[in-house]
C-alpha cells in the first residue's frame, strides 16, 4: 500500500458535532464491538456509544467526549463491574504511549472480535447474508514490528525524552521497553541515550526511525541542519560497538552515512535498504512505505498469489504498488504485470526493483486511473485477466468505480480500512463482480488497526 489518489467521495462527518461539556456522564453495559474495537453502549436515551478500553458485559461509568444526536464518543471513567476475561497487559507503559490498544484482550480475542465486527458490517453494508470468511493471517504477537519512528525531546534542563506520543497528545512518553519492537532494536534504542546526551548539537536531533530487515539493523536520526564533526565521530562509535547501521537524515530526505561508509552508487543518497521477499530482494528508502509486520506480509503476499490462481499467460494490473511487494512476486508467475503509482520516486524504485531481480515483464506508471474513460485510455494499459489494488485508509472509490471499464475477471482487494473497503467493495458488487474470499490480516497485534483482503470474480 502507498498513498497515491486522494479519493473525490470522502467518508461523511456528521454536522452538529459538539465537545459535549454539557452531556453528564452515564453508566452503562457494554454490548458488543465495532470492527475497531471499541465497546458499544446503547443508552436509555437511544444513543449508541463507543467506548474504547473496555470489554463486552463490562459495566462502565462513561465521560461524553463528542456527540450528534444519534451518536457519543466517550472514555472510560470506571470500570464498574469488570469482565473475568480482562488480563493485565503486557507492557508498563501501557494505556499512556498511545499505541497497543487492545493489550487487555487475549490475542485470541482481539481477533475474534475484529472478525465477528467485519462480519457485522460486511453484511451490513454489502447486504449479503453470507460471507465467505477465510482463515486469518496471524505471525507473533510480540516482537513483530520491524520498523518504528521515535521522537526526541530535550527540556530546559537538558533531561531527554525518547519514545512516543501520548494518546491524542504531542507529549512523548520515555520508553523503556516495548514488546512489539523487534528484539534486537530495543537495546539499541535504549543505549544511544546516553550517546546523546553527550552531544553537542544534540538538540538538533528531533526523532529516531529504526529498522530490522533480516539480519541488519538500522538506525536514523532526524537533524534540524548539520551536527559536529566530534558528535558525528562519537555516533560512529557508537554504530560500530552495536554493529548498527548509522545514517544523519536532513531536510527532503537527503542522508549521510556514518556507520559504515558507503562507496557504491548510492553515495550521492547512500538511505537504500532492502528487504527480502519470495526470493526478491526489494530496495527503498526510509520514507517509502513498507509493511511493517515481516511475518504476515509474506503470508499475505503468498495468499495473494494463491487466491488469483495465476497462470503464466496472465496480464495483471497493480495499483497503488509501491516498491513492488506485490508487483514483483506477481511478475515471477504471469506474462506481464503493469504497475501504477501516483508518486514518481516510488515508480523508479519500482523500475529498479523490477531491473534488480532480473524481471523485464515489469512496467511501472506514475497515472490517475480515476480519469479512466472508455474511448481514451493510456495506450501503456493492456486488456488485463486480474487486477489487485491495495490502497491507502481512505480507499480508492474514484478508481474503482473506473474498474468495470477494465473488465478484470478477478479483482483483489487489499484494505487497512474496513469502513472504505466496504463502499468500494459494494459498488464492485453493482457492477456484477461477486465476492468469493475475505479473510482478515491480523498485521498489528494488540492495535485497533485491522487489514483485510477480499477477492471478487465475474
């Protein structure tokens, strides 16, 4: 998934939005989920509440947070009456880093629910009777993340804070653990604070993003201008004694190489890593978008592959492709694969991709398919067999409502937002596609986040 087009049909708000300060706080049961999570509390006076923190048949004293005059989103202020199957979370710093939602579910559980809430909606808004619901997609639930974005924060008294923001606040929480980061980033996020206090310039350094990909690890610091020679040095130290690859990011995503040095082609913009994949390797910079969760993805993609059923006289057509985790896999196994991108630097990391693992059936486009017409399409777009599209939160309702003119026998669909996924999916049903797989992707253990991917035929 890469944001490429902002759809023109956005998600409606609600008018007469309110801060709620004159709601009085309410007891109420929780009855069941939203695909999100979230508790939901039908109330005397009708309205329908979400609640997050809490568990179905818990009794909960609730603060009105915002309402209209059907719905409240509010917070827990007690917890009244407990379930017996709340647990203690995990990590200490729970319930104040603003991630890991849901550590008060069993993992079992957290999937459940976001299943049985996906069923709920799908049905819903589909209105089918029945979904085709294919096993989820599940890797660790801890350890799992192999990438993540830390900020910095130096006091007047020069104390520093690293780590990450407070739930619906700017202010950082110093972490000292966190059990869904990748084992081998954690002590090394926690031994270059002191590195940092050392420095001369380091208020300059305003954020971390750490990356574990297979057997390398990296590390970059955001700076505000260029640091010291003698700050530059001790960093270098400090890279080599952890066995860290080191790298300055300034303004517009230009890098420097501390630890170690590169002399290749990319010493220009030396910020290329790599991941590996169905025996791909796929380079990208920090700034490009790759799926955090190693384990699912590759179960992800290899589910893919399987559902389209791909034969070797295939054409298909990848939108939303990114560095090409799916394009490249894709092209291993059909006779051609056209790519469309809306930013142009991830369609040259595609191309190079593409030339990299030696695949000549790759091209790769910087297009709108939302401007689809019938009688003028780009002479690049072929007549396709299957199309797959995995794009960003708020869908791609303008592109897909252009799909029917492609005539894809198959369509697959991959989603980081059920909401938008269930208005595109329907209007593919209008146009005589039906949906013969849906499975859930459980990429973000103990999170609200939920993915899933559908597969519609003619």
């Amino acid at each position: 998934m890469a944001k490429i087009f902002k759809p023109q049909t956005k998600v409606k708000q609600r008018k007469h939005k309110s801060t709620a300060r004159q709601m009085a706080d309410f007891t109420g049961v929780v009855q069941h989920y939203d695909h999100e999570g979230k508790g939901i509390i039908r109330t005397e006076q009708g309205h329908i509440a979400f609640v997050p923190g809490v568990m179905a048949g818990e009794r909960v004293r609730v603060r009105p947070k915002t309402y209209t005059d059907k719905i409240i989103h509010g917070s827990a202020l007690n917890i009244l009456e407990p379930s017996s199957e709340r647990i203690q979370a995990k990590c200490g710093h729970f319930g104040t880093c603003g991630g890991c939602q849901l550590q008060y579910m069993s993992s079992a559980q957290q999937v459940a629910i976001k299943q049985e809430a996906l069923d709920t909606l799908f049905k819903k808004q589909l209105s089918l009777a029945d979904i085709p619901w294919q096993p989820t997609l599940s890797g660790a639930d801890w350890g799992y993340r192999r990438t993540a974005r830390l900020a910095i924060w130096f006091d007047k008294a020069d104390m520093l804070t690293l780590g990450f923001r407070q739930p619906g606040s700017k202010q950082i929480v110093d972490i000292e653990a966190c059990p869904i980061l990748a084992e081998k980033l954690m002590p090394k996020v926690l031994a270059i604070k002191p590195v940092l206090l050392t420095l001369s310039h380091n208020r300059k350094i305003t954020h971390i993003q750490v990356f574990q990909l297979e057997h390398q690890s990296y590390m970059i610091l955001r700076t505000l201008g260029q640091i010291s020679q003698e700050d530059k040095n001790q960093l270098q130290v400090f890279a080599r004694s952890h066995q860290c690859s080191l790298l300055l990011e300034y303004d517009k995503h230009q890098f420097e190489s501390l630890w170690p040095q590169q002399a290749t082609e990319t010493e220009h913009n030396p910020a290329i890593l790599n991941y590996q994949l169905d025996d791909l390797t796929f380079e990208f910079q920090p700034q490009n978008f790759i799926q955090i969760n190693q384990s699912v993805n590759e179960q992800m993609v290899q589910q893919a592959l399987d559902w389209l059923a791909l034969k070797p006289e295939d054409r298909v057509l990848d939108l939303f492709s990114g560095v090409g985790n799916f394009t490249l896999p894709l092209a291993k196994r059909v006779k051609e694969v056209m790519a469309v991108e809306g930013v142009n630097d991830m369609v040259t990391r595609l191309k190079q991709n593409a030339i990299l693992n030696g695949l000549e059936n790759v091209t790769a486009h910087q297009a709108d398919l939302s401007q689809l017409e019938e009688k003028r399409k780009p002479k690049w777009l072929k007549p396709i067999d299957k199309l797959l599209l995995d794009p960003a939160r708020d869908g791609a309702f303008a592109v897909v409502k252009k799909i029917p003119l492609l005539a894809p026998k198959q369509i697959l669909y991959v989603s980081c937002n059920p909401a938008t996924m269930a208005r595109d999916l329907k209007h593919l049903l209008s146009a005589d596609y039906r949906l013969t797989k849906i499975g859930l992707l459980n990429m973000f253990p103990h999170t609200s986040h939920v993915e899933a991917m559908a597969l519609l035929e003619k």
